[in-house]
C-alpha cells in the first residue's frame, strides 16, 4: 500500500492543476490517467478542434478573397494531412508541456492507468493500492452514442475520432444540430465537404434564444449547409463504403456520418458503488457548492460532475477547491455566472440567462438588440451576420445576460462578463469610453436602448 496526501483520477482540466498546487506545497500526491494528460480540451476538444477552425477559416477567406481587392490564381486547395497535423502539433505540444511540468514537481507521482476505488480511502491501479485521505475526481466525459435504429452496424465518426480525418469527405451527415455539430459541419464545408445537418428539435443550439437559433441557421445555409430539423424514425444502413441515412421518410447516402448528440461522463468504470458516491440518472457525480461528492474527502471537478461542460468551468472548479482547500476561502460554485462560446464563424459569445429565462422568472426585463450590420467594427471587415442582445433587470439596474452572435463576439462578450461579476449596474457601464472601431464600443449604444420586454 503506497500512501498519500492527495490521489487525483483523471488529469483533465482541474485535477492537475490542483494537483501541482499541492505539490509545490511539498504534500505528495498521485495523480492517475488512463490516456493523455491534458483532458478533452487538449487531446480531443479546444486545442485541436480551434486549430482546424483556424485552417477553415483560412480557406473561406482565400475564396472569398476577391470581394477585398486580393486577387489569387487557381482554385483553392486543401491538403488535410498539413491541417491535421497542425492540430496535432499543437495537442503534442500542450501535452508535451505538461509532462515536463509535472516531472519536474519532486513530490508528484504521475501514474499511468486505470484507477477504481477500492474504498473511500483507497484506489487500486496497475495492480497497486494506493491509498489518500483527499481523493480527487476529474475524468471528464465522452460523446453520448444514441440507440438509432441501425447505427451499431455502420461507421460513424464522433467529436475525438473526425480530427484524425486526414481527407476531405464527400458528404458528411452531422447527427444533432447543436454546439459541437455546427462547428463541425462549418468547417468541413469550408474544407469542401458537401455538408448535411440534421436535427430532431425545432430549432438548432435550441438552448439558445429562438432569434439566436434561426440567426445561426442562416449563417449556417447561407455557407451551403443544408440543415434539417424536426427529424423523426433517423436509422442507419452500410451502403458499400457509405452510410444511407434515413429521416422524414427520405434517404441521404453519406461517406461519412458524425454522430454529436451530447456526451456522458466517465464515472461508470470507477467502482463508485462500491463506495456509495453518489450519481445522477445520467452518471454525473453529484456534488454540493464546494464540489465535494456525498462521500467525505471525495471531491469531483469538471465535467463529470454535470455542474459545467467547459473548460473554463472546469479550472473554475480547481480555483474554487484549491481557495477553499488551500487558503480557508469559501468559495461556491453557486456564485459562478454560466458563459461560453460557440465557435462558427462568426462566434456566438454568451453569458447568463437568455431572455425566455429571463421572462419566465416574473422579474420586469429589459431587452435591447443591434444588428452586426450597425457596428462599425463588422462592416469595415466585410463581416456583418448576427447580432447583438443584452437583457437586464428593471428594478435591480443589474444586467442578466447577453449574446453576441457576431465578428469577435467570443471576445466582445467579455465586457459583459466582467461586469456581471462586478455586479456594476448597467447605467454605470453605459458611461464608459470604449476604443473606436470595436465591436465592443457598441456596449454602451446597445444599454442605452433598453425598453421593456414587450
């Protein structure tokens, strides 16, 4: 039995990081993965999926080069062993990093393996017990296979698999007309792929405001992106090296499929019963406002505790438990204010509620909305699709959310955010002097238009 201070199963994006704060405090602590240092965000989501946005995007502004003037000879090409290595480079380096970082921490273990709980004090690994009074969870999550009819028997692709593409499909089905699916049908169509999306709901991203949805499926067709939703009886058949897709009494051969329908966490292989961790009907580890499990000295951080699903959310979940933890804080996950981005082109950045949260909580809601087509910043650029929304409270002056679907929106959102967190009523936002051409300068114009919710 080797003995610890503190055990970490899963090096994602909290576990880690907790773990090296510990043992630059000179507590020795065991941190175990099954895979690859780093998590979803370095291995297989943020690093690698923004790296081929970067190579898409690049590809669309050649095309489309000639409405600026720049004129380019022949057709534009995509050699998608140089894209996909670029993403791999940039995963390699990241883990890379990592791996020196930790190595060079005397009192950190960093073990390879699948470790299980034994007991609420012990966790056995490549035939190892160890043992910990603090035991940390951070196995994070993978994409969610639904039961379609057919789809066990055919190839399919998933958000980790597609990045390892190495040519351009023909036509590739996207199954699900949300967050990771959009950003993928972008840009393989931008790679040249003819593109299909197809989603059972109404409306694609549909946690998202109606009039953010249907911006973003315009967005999305106005690229050739043909998107159809209300899909009902979806089913799947091998055709050759293709996939027949069958929705709406109609059929769609693919050469390739996507399947990014949500995900689920990595929490059914960890021996939880055994020790009575708690889990919700969808395996998420129920935690409290410290994010400590029901299981005394067992905490859970990031996304397999279903209280976030980003990787922001989740280093949120290290400072959180490290303040409380480390320097007698008493932070609570409670006071964090949901924000994240959908990468298309352009970005949706958003944070807080959306309006039909915020109207149907009885509170009297402002509202105010400007096109993209009136900010400076996106008709300088040549780039003025979505627009821009910003909901308050009438009483209390405190702004409740907003989203900026648009040039720079991913950054632009950021002012917002800051002043939610700040709690700055929106009439003292108002007064700022912002830089001149931004989409961010537009924050002030777009407060000073606040009327009631009609």
């Amino acid at each position: 039995m080797k003995e610890f201070d503190a055990i970490f199963i899963g090096a994602g994006q909290a576990g880690p990081f907790l773990a090296a704060r510990m043992a630059s405090m000179g507590r020795k602590v065991a941190l175990i993965e099954r895979k690859h240092l780093g998590g979803t965000c370095v291995n297989a989501g943020c690093m690698p999926t923004k790296t081929l946005v970067a190579s898409a995007r690049t590809a669309y502004v050649a095309r489309n080069a000639a409405e600026y003037g720049v004129l380019l000879s022949g057709e534009v090409g995509i050699d998608m062993k140089v894209v996909r290595g670029r993403a791999q480079n940039v995963t390699l380096d990241a883990r890379t990093g990592l791996e020196n970082w930790f190595a060079g921490l005397e009192t950190m273990s960093v073990i390879s393996g699948h470790g299980r709980f034994e007991d609420a004090r012990t966790i056995s690994v490549n035939g190892e017990r160890l043992t910990a009074p603090q035991i940390f969870i951070n196995v994070g999550a993978r994409p969610s296979i639904p039961d379609y009819p057919g789809l066990a028997g055919v190839r399919y692709l998933t958000s980790t698999s597609i990045i390892q593409l190495d040519a351009v499909p023909r036509h590739l089905v996207v199954i699900g007309g949300s967050y990771i699916g959009l950003e993928f049908a972008q840009m393989y169509r931008r790679f040249g792929a003819k593109v299909t999306v197809i989603e059972r709901g109404s409306y694609l991203a549909s946690r998202e405001d109606q009039d953010i949805s249907e911006a973003i499926a315009d967005i999305i067709r106005s690229e050739g992106i043909a998107v159809q939703t209300d899909a009902t009886g979806l089913s799947f058949k091998q055709a050759g090296d293709e996939v027949a897709v069958s929705f709406n009494d109609e059929t769609i051969v693919a050469s390739h499929v996507l399947v990014a329908t949500g995900r689920r966490p990595n929490t059914d292989d960890l021996g939880l019963e055994a020790v009575g961790v708690e889990t919700d009907g969808e395996g998420f580890i129920v935690v409290d406002d410290q994010l400590s499990t029901n299981i005394q000295g067992i905490w859970a951080l990031g996304d397999c505790n279903g209280r976030g699903a980003f990787t922001h959310t989740s280093y949120n979940d290290f400072e959180i438990v490290a303040a409380n933890l480390l320097d007698g804080a008493n932070r609570k996950v409670s006071e964090r204010i949901p924000a994240y981005a959908l990468y298309i082109d352009p970005p949706l950045g958003r944070v807080g509620t959306t309006e039909r949260q915020a109207r149907a909580s009885g509170r009297p809601v402002l509202v105010s909305k400007r096109p993209m087509n009136r900010v400076g910043r996106a008709v300088e650029k040549g780039e003025t699709q979505g627009f821009m929304k910003i909901v308050a409270d009438a009483e209390t002056q405190q702004i409740l959310g907003a989203a900026i679907l648009g040039i720079e929106g991913d950054e632009a959102i950021h002012g917002i955010i800051d002043a939610m967190s700040a709690r700055t009523p929106y009439p003292t936002l108002q007064l700022s002097v912002p830089i001149h051409p931004t989409v961010s300068e537009l924050l002030p114009t777009l407060i000073g238009d606040l009327k009631p919710a009609l």
